[in-house]
C-alpha cells in the first residue's frame, strides 16, 4: 500500500543550485510531522513541491494517490485548492479586508462563499471576537489564527505550514502550537510542518532533519 | 457579376453553411453522448430532404407557394422551439438519458422536417430568380449548388473532430434551441434575424382570431351599436396591431427563455445527502451552478436574438403614422373606370397606397389600387366587408390598416377576398392603365352595403 504523501528520488535544481539532491520520504494520513534543518538544506522547497507550489526536475510526488508531476498547470491549481491548506511564516492576509472576507476569498477561488461557514472556521480557531477586524488590527498569533481558519475553510487532505510561528512570541507560538494539535488529535489533519525551532518541532509526531538537500535523520518526536 | 447569379450564390452559401452547422454540432453531441450511430439517420434526414428538392420542380412558383413554404418553415421553426421549451421545462439537463427505439426515427424525421422547408423555399426562390432574369434556371441552381458545397466543403475541412465540450453546453434542449436558433437567423431570404417567418405564421393566427372576434362582436350587436364607433375599434384593434403582434412575439418566442434563465440561474441546488463537509457541499453547489450557466448560453443567445430582430423590425417603437391618401376623382366612360397607370407626380407601380373616387348612382365608392411585392396590382374598393366603409384603408410599411378597426393587412394579401381584406374587384390593367367596368363595382358595392351589421349605420 503506497503512503498517503510519497515523494522518491526527489532532485531539484535553481539553474546551478540544487536545493533537493534525490529525497525520499513518506508521510501517513493522519500523520503530523516537521521538518526541520538549517536555511538553505531544502526543507521549504520540500514543503512546496509536496504541496504542487513547486515541480522537481527530477523523481516524482504523489498524494492520495495522485501523481502531482503527471497534472497540467489547471488540474494542478484545481488540486491544489481542493486538497492543500497552507500557512506560512507571514501571514499574506489581504490587509484591506476584514478576518471574515479573508476566510471567504478563500472559498471564493475553491468554489462560492458562505460567510457563515467562514465565520464558523474563525470560531474554530478562537477568533470568533474579530471577525470583522483588518489584519492590521490584528496581532501576530491572531493573524495567524486567521490564515489556519482560511487554510482550512475548504477542508484541505493536507495543511503544510511553512514556519507557522516564526514571527511569533513564545505565548502565541504555544497558542498556534495546540490549535494545530487539536486539529491533529481531534480532527485527524495530515500536518506537514517546516521549521528551524527545536520546540515547535517537538510538537509533531515526527521530526524529519534535513541538511543539504537530503534527509539525514527521520524519527519520532520525544514529547 | 449578375446581381441574380450573386443573390442564387448567396442562398447558396447560406444554405449550405446551415447545413454544415447542424451537422457538425450534431455529429459532436451524439459523439458527445455517445451515439455516433445516430448520425447515419441525420444523413437518411437529409436524403429526404433533398427529395423533396426534385419533388419542388413541380411546384408552382407563384406567391401562393412561396407563402405556404414560408408559413411552413414558420411552423417547423415554431415546432423545434416548442420541442425545446417542452424539453428544458421537463428534463433539465439532461439528454438521452434512455436508449430508446424510437430515437433513429425521430432524428430522421426532424432532421428531414427542418431541411425540407428551406430547400423547397431555396428552390423556389432560384427559380424565381430565373424567370426574373429570363435566363436558363440551370445556370442559377449551378450557382446555388456550387457554393452550398464549397461553403459545407470548407467548413468539414476546418470541423475533423468534433467539437469540445459539448455536453457542457448542449443537453437535448439545448440542442434545440440551437437549431430554433439556426433556423430563426437563416430563414427566409432577407438574411439575418428575418422574423418574418414568425409573423407569418402569427399574421395568419392573428388575422383568423380578429376575424372570428370582429365579425362575432358585430353579430351580437346588429345592427353596428353606436358605441362601436371608431374610437372603440381602433382600441381593440390596437391588440391586433403590428406593435401589439410584436409584443406578442417578443412574449412567446423570448418569454419562455428568459423565464428558463430565471429559474436555471436563480434555483436553488438541493445537496444530495452524505455531504458532511462544507467545502464539499460548495464545490457541488459551485459546480452545479456553472453547469447551469453553460446550458444556459443557448437559451440566452436565443432570448437575445430575439429581441435583436425584434427591435430592428421596429417592434419596440410606436406605430407609424398612416399614409392616407386623397381619393383622386375620376368619372366614367361607357361604363368603365379607367386609372392612368402613371401621371404628373403619380406611379401606380411605385409601390405606394393610391385612392380613386367614382360616383354610384349618387353614392361615392372609393377604390384602392396597390403594387404588392410580387410585382401585381391589387385593385379592390377601399372597404370590406365588415368595417362601415366611410374611413377605408391606409398605410403603414408593408401593410394596409383597416383605419375604422385598425386591423393590419399584409399588402401581399390584397386581391384576397374575405374577412377584414378590401374587397377585390376584378380589373384589366393594360399597358397605361388599369380598367374596371362598373358594373363590377356596383356588384361589389353590394357587398359593403347589405352587410347587416352596418345597418346602424347607414
């Protein structure tokens, strides 16, 4: 039986730069895991190939059964908005629009809005006091409350985070750290999570390190 | 180039770019939907058709048969649009849902019934073309084929495959409602958006319900009630004017699209169950929704063609002002009328309305003399044989209008007895003038005056 995330002989090159030397890897449904590894070892590049951001120049990506390198840029944009949910070190919230209308222009480009759905998701992840507050009115852990809400407003297989709480203060990072765990216990999210922090990492069911390009250790999280 | 060859070759051309159309969108939908094998009896359709072709050189090509091919392909028109509206009021969305027995049949007969009318209706007018040109009608069917075969040849050669997504913009009605379309924008011989050929079969519904109202109206008040004076027939002649019948046109034909429009796009999208999450029941509603607006593209280009060709028939302006003009008097000599065919500032051919008095044993009897579009002189006395004959005809674009019950009469009817039409006289037209013994006049003066209903009036 093939994983639900498999990536083999993964190869991926920046003209002379080859960020990705050949990674094999595997993640489960259901599974939460990080990846860590100093700047530059390739995990972020991993995160966006996983996630159909990016393409490898060589080796292939699949997911649920999908060969990702097999798509078409449409039915590649058309997975993607069906299958992925990603949050990232800065939050990209439209800065013009309100907590609500962000969560809602996600489900504008997956399929129609439903502000009571969008609304739901915000109260899902403790945000239900701000809805109509801008991102600037916002604080960082709440921004990033946000953008797991629009993340998830369209019921992804998968939520890659990519440096989730790299801007945040130690208080907020714990806060964004156990709204990911509830979704992971309670609700079973497939997690794949970047990052260069030791204790965000040992939230994760396992840590995968990687250094120049490769997977160097791959194990289960002590916590 | 003769301009009579240009026009044949134009038929041609529309002829066969029509036909290349439907074949190639129906080709597509029953590959589409996976019944290429259909397409062998479109082709027995059109074999029909083109029997009928042969069958048309023994037809009359007088007005008589050009009106009844014309009122044909405005029933065959009006009989695929009600098809469609039947089809997308009761399966939306759907098509041949059902392997049915009976489809081969109905492809052969509908593909027979929508090309039949057209290539009669080409035929004739080639031929009339001919005779027009006095030249040997062979060289304008040469004409006519050579480029319905060059247009369909160039469009199979651009049309190797068949065309994409088809089933998300054509469903059976859908399907329809292309062909109404078609059929609605290359019928008839003026080209584009011609609603002739609805108001062709309309006219004929129209005038049959006046008639059968205005003479039952004037029956049950004999004589002619004092209050049925001008003023109250021209308001219920108003609901059988050209605006009125224009109205109705736009009503039935866009009427129903437009509603189809209102409920495709605005319906609600019942979710089937099993449907936990809300993305889920998005994407389904999202979809369903597009789905909808693709099939519903048909139904709006029909809707908007529509309301084109009824705004550039005039339909959404008011009624133009009648032509009334003066009765000129002439006497008679030895018994007879005679109308000088053309004078000082007057040409009876010219296509306008002209009016000539004469004196009948004391009475004034006002007569009607036309050009109609096929190029002969209608003659008849300026009254029929219901309305009081005191405010006769005038004119307005290609009708006659009954001024007392403002009843349109189309001006190639004239010569035709019966109902709201004048009354035709028989005449003799020579080389410079039209003759009428008076004696025809008094006969049919008669007519006018011994209608009961007018008794009141008199």
């Amino acid at each position: 039986m093939t994983a639900f995330i498999e990536i083999k002989d993964v190869l991926k090159e920046y003209g002379t730069a080859t960020a990705l030397r050949g990674v094999s890897f595997a993640v489960e449904r259901g599974q939460w895991c990080a990846v860590v590894g100093a700047s530059g070892s390739g995990k972020s590049t991993m995160l966006n190939i996983i996630g159909g951001l990016d393409s490898p120049s060589s080796g292939c990506v699949s997911m649920d059964g999908v060969d990702l390198c097999a798509l078409g840029e449409d039915p590649m944009a058309r997975f993607r908005r069906e299958n992925v949910g990603y949050v990232f070190q800065q939050s990209h919230l439209v800065p013009y629009l309100t907590s609500v209308e962000n969560v809602m222009l996600a489900q504008y480009f997956h399929s129609l809005t439903d502000e009571d759905e969008a609304r739901e998701a915000l109260a899902r992840v403790g945000m239900d006091h701000r809805l109509g507050h801008r991102p600037s009115q916002l604080s960082g852990g709440e921004q990033q409350r946000v953008c797991i809400a629009r993340a998830l407003i369209n019921s992804p297989k998968v939520l890659l985070a990519d440096e989730p709480t790299g801007n945040l203060d130690r208080e907020n990072t714990t806060l964004i750290l156990g709204l990911l765990k509830r979704l992971h216990t309670e609700e079973h999210f497939t997690i794949i999570m970047v990052t260069h922090d030791a204790y965000v990492a040992g939230w994760a069911g396992r840590v995968v390190t990687m250094e120049d390009g490769l997977i160097v250790k791959d194990e289960p999280s002590d916590r | 180039m003769n301009p009579l060859i240009a026009e044949a070759a134009i038929i041609g051309c529309k002829e066969g770019l029509k036909l290349a159309l439907v074949w190639y969108v129906c080709r597509s939908f029953f590959d589409a939907y996976g019944r290429p094998g259909l397409m062998r009896f479109f082709y027995f359709g059109v074999a029909v058709a083109s029997g009928l072709f042969v069958l048309s050189f023994f037809m009359p090509h007088d007005m008589a048969a050009r009106d009844t091919v014309a009122r044909l392909t405005g029933y065959v028109f009006f009989l695929f649009f009600m098809a469609a509206v039947a089809l997308m009021y009761n399966r939306p969305g759907k098509a041949l849902s059902g392997v049915s027995g009976l489809e081969p049949l109905a492809v052969l007969f509908a593909t027979a019934l929508y090309f039949s009318p057209d290539i009669v209706g080409a035929s004739l007018f080639v031929r009339e073309l001919a005779v027009l040109s006095g030249q040997v009608a062979g060289i304008y069917f040469s004409g006519a084929f050579a480029f319905v075969f060059l247009i369909a040849f160039f469009v199979l050669l651009l049309a190797k495959r068949p065309l994409k997504g088809v089933r998300r913009f054509l469903g059976l009605a859908e399907l329809f409602v292309f062909l109404a379309l078609l059929k609605f924008l290359g019928s008839g011989t003026k080209g584009f958006g011609e609603i002739s050929l609805v108001s062709s079969v309309q006219q004929g519904l129209v005038k049959f319900v006046h008639d059968a109202a205005h003479q039952s109206l004037l029956f049950l008040m004999v004589p002619d009630h004092p209050l049925l004076v001008t003023t109250t027939w021209n308001f219920i002649g108003f609901f059988f004017s050209g605006p009125f019948t224009a109205f109705l046109a736009l009503l039935i034909l866009a009427g129903p699209m437009l509603g189809y429009l209102y409920v495709t796009l605005t319906g609600d999208i019942p979710i089937p169950e099993g449907m936990d999450s809300g993305a889920e029941r998005r994407m389904y509603r999202a979809e369903k929704r597009a789905f909808r607006r693709r099939r519903s593209v048909m139904a709006g280009a029909f809707a908007l063609l529509v309301f084109i060709s009824w705004y550039s028939v005039g339909g959404g302006r008011a009624g133009a002002t009648l032509e009334l003009p003066e009765p000129r008097p002439i006497v008679p000599e030895a018994g007879v009328v005679s109308m000088d065919l053309s004078g000082p500032g007057f040409d009876l051919m010219d296509g306008r309305l002209y009016k000539f008095s004469v004196n009948l044993e004391g009475e004034t009897v006002v007569l009607l003399v036309i050009r109609r579009p096929d190029g002969k002189l209608a003659v008849t006395i300026d009254a029929c044989e219901i309305c009081p004959p005191d405010e006769g005809y005038g004119r307005s674009a290609e009708y006659v209008v009954c001024v007392y019950c403002m009843t349109p009469i189309p001006i190639e009817t004239l010569g035709m007895p019966g109902g709201c039409n004048p009354i035709p006289l028989e005449a003799e037209i020579t080389d410079s003038s039209v003759l009428v013994l008076m004696e025809e006049i008094a006969a049919k003066w008669r007519f006018v005056t011994s209608s009961k209903s007018k008794e009141g009036i008199r």
